[in-house]
C-alpha cells in the first residue's frame, strides 16, 4: 500500500464519519481567512441557456418557441421571467438568485461554450473537463492541474469531488478525492480504487502500523477525537435550507468542508438532468423543476457561507447548450452556447458578460443555435488565474485567453 493512499483515506475519516470535528470547527472560527476555495459546478445533459437567463430584449426569441417561451418580465408578477438589466433575465425558477445579482455577487456570461462543434455529451464534457476541446488524449483535468500548479500544502483536502467517482475534470496527479457523504466513510482516491471500501480501522490492521508518523498520527488522533465526540454534525449556517436532493447535498456537504478549514481549494459538484428533449415547459414543467433545485441549492450555499463567501468563488458550466427553436416533442434538441455564472468573492456581479451574437436566423450557429462568442477557457482561466493565482498555460495547453472578460473588481 501506498503512503499517501494511506494518508488519504484515514485522513478523510475526518470528515467522513459524522461531519468536521469540533477542533476544526472552533479553527474556522477563529481564523478571519483560511485560502481561496473555488467550487466548480456541472449541469450535466446540457441546460438550455436560453430559458435560464433569457435574452427578452432580443426579437429574435419572439415566435421560436411557442409552448416553451416564457412570458416577459412584467413588474409586480412573479409568474414570469425576472428582468436582470431590460435585455436579459432569469427564469423564475431562479428566484432565490436575484438578491445575490441585486448585491452584485453573481454575476451572468452569456453565448458561452466550445469552440469544438460536437453535439455529443460525452465527448463534450469530456473535452470542457479535460480543458482541450477537440482533444480525447489529454490525461488529466483542468481542476487538477489548477491544484497542481498552486503552492503544494499537506491537506488531503485541496481537491475534493462530492460524487461516487473522482470526475474526468480532477483526475491526474493532484491527489484529489471523491466523496459519496460524509455521513459515512466511503473515499475513493484516484490511485487506488480497490481501497476505496476499506474503513480506516481496516487500513491500520493490515500492517501500516509504521507509517503512522506524521502526518499519519495526526489523522489518527483526529479520528479517534470524531468518534468520541458522536455524530454530531454541523448544521448550515445563517438560517440556510438546501433543497433535499442529491445536488443540495453536495453543495451542503461542500459547505461544511470550507467552514471545517480542512485546507480545501477545489470542489467539485454535479447536477444531471437537464437533457430537456421532451416536455420541457416554460414557467413550470421539466425545466423549472430542475431550476428550482439549482436556484435554492446556490443560495442557501452562499447564505451558509455567508462571509466566508468573500474567499470562494462557484463556477457553473454545462456542456454545451439548446436549440433556439423548440422541437416537435416541446422541448429543445442538443445546441452550441449556453449561459454560465460565476458567484462569489471579488466578482463583479450585477452584469451579463459576454458579446450576444444576436438571436436572427443569418447570426445562429449553423443556422439553429446560439453562436459561442466566449470560449469556455476564457471564462476558467481567468476565475483560475484572479482567484487561485494559476496562470492560463498550464490550465489548458496551447491556448492564449484573449482580454479578460473583466469579471473581478
């Protein structure tokens, strides 16, 4: 057995068992700054950009959609799309997001996606995790290699996947993890998946006693500290509810990690379901339902956080977006560009970044979707490079970032 699998998997027991340990809590609260967190989120299935943040402004959206069109912002109805800036708003589903856009902490970038033309998931979330678009042979992820690039620190911690599986986007040799709950003790570690269900007694029993040392000790003691003091778990904060879901539970989860002041830099959540084909519906339906979800879970992450928010920055991305027009079945068909926001520390929140391409048959991507005028590694690498200080060359090989987006004061 390896050391640092070793390391990995007792130390993860910290957090695994019943929630952060008191110490830790009591260091978090005492320390007025503990390192920049960036928590990156996939809406995987690829969200229909044009009814999460919805161009009203433009005339092009009139008429393509006839069942599955919202209603335009119209002051003192909640039933209808929520205006952000008179050209562009949310779906009402979003609710809960417009006091974060209203105190400019969340902010919108908009026609963003891939320049890679493929309308296939798993090749596109392949390449946006990777950082290569068009590039299946890249061995590791763009959220790796930002970990691996950062002043190295001792915590197991540093990248962290809420999921069953470590995610294409931290895979390589960072060291990151992958978490199902820390309700119990299930790690998996990216160099060692036939350890992953082994509990940290087990792990000692089977001849490690000389490995702990160091490092080793501490994770021990600290286990040994979690177990006597119960299952205790630490609540949110700030009055904060996460809807009941697997995707609130991350973020929940996530929360509880940053507060611990385990040492976290990089978290990973994701959200399936937004494959919207069939049925996907206007202010209520499919779409909404899964907005609804998304839009609680966010907020009740920043209202947990609250201050601490000031140190973490949360990127959403999806694949790749849907069809302007709706299709046959009222739903919309795989697409090119979506919407993305960034919400958070030092954000210049309040504003739609991005060029609009404009929404006239002759400005579509190939004569259908949403044109990409943003690249998606032009949006990480500057979140990358303001926020955890990793410059764009190592993050995605081969790319120059044209002038920054401006999204951090």
């Amino acid at each position: 057995m390896q050391r640092r699998t070793f390391v990995k998997a007792g130390a993860c027991a910290l957090v695994a068992l019943a929630g952060p340990p008191r110490f830790l809590v009591r260091a978090a609260a005492g320390a007025e700054r503990q390192g920049k967190v960036l928590v990156a989120v996939f809406q995987r299935g690829a969200v229909d950009g044009l009814s999460m943040v919805i161009p009203h402004g433009d005339p092009g959206y009139t008429g393509v959609r006839p069942s599955i069109g919202l209603k335009t912002p119209k002051r003192g109805e909640s039933d209808r799309a929520l205006d952000l800036d008179g050209f562009f708003a949310v779906h009402p589903a979003l609710a809960p997001l417009l006091p974060l856009w209203q105190s400019r902490a969340l902010a919108v970038v908009h026609a963003c996606g891939s320049p890679d033309t493929t309308r296939s998931h798993f090749d596109a979330q392949d390449y946006m995790e990777a950082g290569t678009p068009g590039v299946k042979s890249t061995p590791d992820g763009w959220l790796a290699r930002a970990v691996q690039a950062r002043p190295k620190k001792p915590s197991p911690f540093r990248a962290v996947a809420l999921g069953p599986q470590l995610p294409r986007v931290l895979q390589g040799e960072a060291g990151a993890i992958s978490l199902t709950t820390l309700d119990r003790f299930d790690v998996r570690a990216a160099d060692d998946a036939g350890a992953t269900r082994r509990g940290f007694e087990s792990l000692y029993a089977e001849g490690v006693r000389d490995l702990l040392h160091g490092t080793g000790r501490e994770t021990f003691e600290a286990v040994k500290m979690l177990r006597s003091a119960g299952a205790a778990r630490v609540p949110p904060a700030n009055g904060a509810e996460y809807p009941r879901s697997p995707f609130g539970e991350s973020l929940r989860q996530i929360a509880q990690l940053v507060r611990a002041g385990v040492g976290l830099e990089v978290a990973f959540a994701d959200m399936q379901g937004w494959d919207t084909h069939v049925g996907q519906g206007a202010e209520q339906g499919q779409l909404a339902t899964k907005l609804r979800e998304f839009g609680a879970a966010l907020a009740a992450f920043a209202r947990d956080l609250g201050d601490r928010m000031a140190d973490v920055v949360l990127l959403t991305m999806s694949e790749f977006g849907r069809t302007v027009a709706e299709n046959g079945s009222r739903g919309t068909d795989h697409g090119h560009a979506t919407a993305m926001l960034v919400l958070g520390g030092g954000v210049r929140g309040g504003k739609v970044y991005g060029r609009w391409p404009g929404l006239s048959r002759q400005q579509l991507f190939e004569g259908r979707d949403l044109a990409v005028t943003t690249d998606f590694r032009t949006l990480f690498a500057e979140v990358a490079g303001t926020h955890l200080g990793v410059t764009a060359a190592p993050l995605f090989p081969g790319f120059t970032p044209p002038a920054p987006l401006g999204l951090f004061a």
